[in-house]
C-alpha cells in the first residue's frame, strides 16, 4: 500500500537499487526503503540495548564480501531477492517464488555441507 | 518519504523478530523450526492480507505475480542460497544488522551491489513457462479466486501448524536463559536486560517474529 502510495507498483524487495542506479533510472522508493531497514534496524538496536559497534575477522569479510556478491547476481537472476520472493512473492502465492524460496533451502544446505569445516570456526553469524 | 516508512517499521521488526533467512533455511536443516513456523504463518496471513489490498482501488496498480522461468528462477535461488550459507547471512539481514551496530555488514552490502550490477546484463536461456499477473500465480493456474486460495491455504498451513505445535523452545534450540543461541537466528548479541527479554519472548511467541515483517510487508506492497 505505501508503495502504491509512493507511485511504485512494488514494495519489500532489494533488487534493482544498485543496477538502477548504475543504469541512471534510481528507483527512488527503493532506496529509501533500503535506508529505512537499515534505520529501523538500529532504533530497534538502540531501544532494546542490543546496539554494539563490532567488527568481523578477516575470514568473515572475505565470506561477507564472496556471499554479498552472490545473494546480488541471484537476486538479480532470480528476479527477487529473500525478501521479494520469501515473503512478498510467498504471500502472492507465485509459482516463481515458491520455486526461488525451495532452492534457496537448497542452495543453503549445499553450501553448508559443502563448507562444514570452515562453518565451525565462525565468529559471527547471521 | 513512503518508502523510507515502510523499510524503517521492516527493518525494526526484522531486529526486532531477529529474523533471518540464512537462520530459517540453516535450522530447517537441523530440524529446528521455529524460524521456518513464524514464516509459514506469516506468508499464509500475508497472502490473504494481500488478496484483500488488491481488491481495493490502492492495489490495482500493483504488482500480482511475477514471470515464472524455471532456469532463472532455479539458477538465482541456487545463487542466493550458497550466498547466504557463504556470508551467514540474507541481505535483509545485512541492512538491519549494519543499523544494530554490525560494521562488517557494509562489505556484504558491497559485494551484494557489485553482484547485481556484475550480472545486470545477463539474460539466461529458458522460456517464460508462465507469465507475469495473476497468471503466474497459485490462483491463476487454478483459475480460482485469490481470496478463495488463499484463506484455504492458511487454513491448511494453520492447521498443519497447530497439529505440529509444542514448546517453542524445544524446537529452537533456546537455552534456559531465553538467550537463542543454537538456532543460528541471533548471533548472540540479544543484549542485556530489554533485548534478552526480546529473545525469551520470541521464543515463546515463535508466530509474531514472522508475523510483523509480514504485516509490514503487505502494508508497503507486494515486490519482485
């Protein structure tokens, strides 16, 4: 309804902020969504005394940087990102979505399996 | 303005509900579901919810379904996955956990815009099996009303639900402190007082960590 109101045709979803921009067409209502959960996510911090300023180790930056660019090019590809298509498109009862959402389990089983060992010496998770 | 509202109540609620993804994915393969239960109910509700907005004038000009193309749609949620199980975290979680104090995330939000941008001319082969609209969706394939199959798929899942119930805690993983700590959902980091109440309270009410980001969901509008 708030992106209606905005003059989108779409609300809660990540993809096509940063191809937007790069294309020269910025989709104004998106950026400004994406701001605000980053906004709401620290007056939520803050309100609860969860709020701490904290660094990553290295092997983290490198997993952030390396899964980053993944979740990027797959929203992208996939035409929605856990957002757009977990809960969005889930709720608009998309066949696409629930296909994205099914592998994206699968992606996230995979992987893990795949990196058990390195998973164990974690600092911090999401 | 209108989208700067809805991420601020998304990203409070995903804090807040220390929602995450990677988490529901990764404890669904350790057979915790806590997670994956509060997101269950809340796409069900959400569903309805949204069958209701796009019967009103407000939801004419929105979004009703998206294109379904099975190698894009495979390949992509792949892509996601093994970047979430890589970064140990969504990309809504990278933005709301850069607000809770997070720094490190700023480098995931980098790699996840040089992502998009890196593959934003690519076009995989495949057919468009179902089109955008309401044709891409559960209802139109039936050729069934929204409204219709959504209150029965809540019904179903909200009754699967109550049959699967049982003590929250015992499927989270959550220690004796309230502190969730096994479930991969929080780092940790619940902090003192307040936020450990937060946690013990998300335990308990598994449905409303889903629930509010759903609400605040279909409050902005449906998403590509």
């Amino acid at each position: 309804m708030l992106a209606a109101v905005g003059g989108v045709d779409f609300g809660p979803s990540t993809v096509g902020a940063g191809a937007g921009a790069v294309a020269g067409d910025p989709n104004w209502w998106l950026i400004a969504f994406l701001l605000g959960i980053v906004g709401g996510g620290g007056i939520a911090a803050r309100s609860s005394a969860a709020f701490e300023l904290r660094g990553e180790t290295r092997v983290r930056y490198l997993r952030l940087l390396v899964g980053g660019f993944l979740l990027g090019a797959g929203g992208w590809i996939a035409g929605g990102c856990n957002l757009g298509h977990g809960l969005s498109g889930m709720a608009q009862l998309n066949v696409s979505s629930i296909v994205v959402v099914i592998c994206m389990a699968l992606g996230v089983g995979h992987a893990r399996a795949m990196t058990r060992p390195v998973s164990r010496t974690r600092t911090s998770a999401g | 303005m209108a989208g700067l509202l809805a991420g601020t109540a998304m990203g409070y609620v995903l804090q807040r509900g220390q929602l995450c993804f990677h988490a529901m994915f990764a404890d669904a393969w350790h057979r915790r579901f806590l997670l994956f239960r509060g997101w269950a109910l809340a796409v069900v509700l959400g569903a309805v919810g949204l069958a209701v907005v796009f019967a009103t004038p407000l939801g004419q000009s929105l979004n009703t379904g998206l294109p379904f193309r099975p190698v894009a749609n495979v390949v992509g949620g792949l892509l996601i996955g093994w970047g979430m199980a890589i970064a140990q975290i969504c990309v809504s979680g990278l933005l709301y956990k850069f607000g809770a104090g997070m720094a490190g995330a700023v480098v995931g939000i980098l790699g996840w815009i040089g992502g998009e941008i890196a593959v934003r001319q690519v076009r995989l082969p495949g057919p468009t099996v179902l089109p955008g609209g309401d044709d891409g969706t559960i209802p139109g394939l039936l050729g069934l009303p929204r409204l219709l199959v959504a209150v029965l798929v809540a019904a179903i899942v909200a009754g699967a639900l109550w049959r699967w119930r049982g003590p929250a805690a015992a499927q989270s993983g959550a220690t004796r402190d309230g502190a969730v700590l096994e479930t991969g959902q929080s780092d940790g980091r619940v902090g003192n007082g307040t936020g450990r109440r937060w946690a013990s309270l998300w335990a308990r009410c598994w449905w409303s960590g889903g629930c509010w980001p759903q609400s605040v969901g279909w409050t902005s509008g449906p998403a590509p």
